[in-house]
C-alpha cells in the first residue's frame, strides 16, 4: 500500500502570478474536453522544439479542474484512492479532531489497519465515510425544513 508523506497533504496556495497563468490555460484547454479516450497536445519545448504529447481525457479532465481551484486561489493535492493515511491526515480531511477520529475508528465507523502502534486508514474509506456523513446532514437538513414548513415556522 501507499503511504504518503507527510507534507503530501499541506500545499501552498498560489501566487496571484500562478493564478491568472491557471486560469489562462484552464480557459484554453477547457474546449478540447470531449469523451474520446485521447487528446494529443502540442507542446513547445524549452529547446524551442514542438513536441507531441497523447493524454488520456481523464488526465486532461483532472488538469483542467486543477487549473481551475487554482484560478480560484485554491492549493491543490493529488491523493491516490489506495493511499494510506495517517490519523492526523484522515482528521484534517475530515475537518475533525485527532482525537475524535480515533473514535471513530475505535468504535467501527472507519476500517483502518495497524502499522506497529499507529493506525492507517485508507484515503477511499475516509472520501466514503465523509459522503456517507455530507448524505445524512443533508438529509437531517431536508427533514428540519419539512418539519418547518409544515408547522408554518416562516423558513
């Protein structure tokens, strides 16, 4: 299994520099989005040969969005879905404590694995409980406002 290093998870945001030259280019290569397995680019090289590049339309469709959160001002990292987290990484992706998460494992609602003493938990089951977890607020959302507007509560 992969582990990621530490620092994986904490990139810097852009400069304002970066920013405009992400949104340039997401502009430009946005159109070339299509359902074909493939895309070729031409590339200028820093030799000032023109060099041709085949990438799959998934990884174009995956720069584009990178380019775009940058154009926002957004930092951006790549996590692998087989990638091994540590708890502290699982919590901040989570946007919850340490100590909390540990919880959450201990009492079954996360699966990790042990390396020694420390706990691993894999990056595909933190996106899922995370979904699981935005599912049921927003449906504990949809009850309270039907609950609201059937007892005349003005929202």
């Amino acid at each position: 299994m992969t582990t990621l290093a530490n620092d994986t998870l904490e990139p810097g945001a852009p400069t304002e520099a970066e920013a405009i030259l992400a949104r340039e280019s997401s502009r430009a290569l946005a159109p070339l989005l299509t359902d074909a397995g493939e895309v070729r680019l031409r590339l200028q090289t820093p030799k000032g040969r023109p060099e041709t590049v085949a990438l799959p339309a998934t990884a174009l469709r995956l720069l584009v969005d990178i380019l775009t959160q940058m154009a926002q001002g957004h930092a951006v990292t790549l996590i692998p879905v087989h990638a091994e987290l540590t708890t502290q990484q699982a919590a901040d992706l989570l946007n919850v404590s340490r100590p909390f998460l540990v919880k959450l494992l201990e009492d079954g609602k996360l699966p990790y694995r042990k390396v020694g003493t420390h706990r691993r938990v894999l990056f595909r089951d933190v996106r899922a409980f995370k979904r699981r977890s935005d599912e049921e607020r927003r449906e504990a959302l949809r009850a309270l406002a039907e609950q609201g507007q059937a007892l005349n509560m003005g929202y």
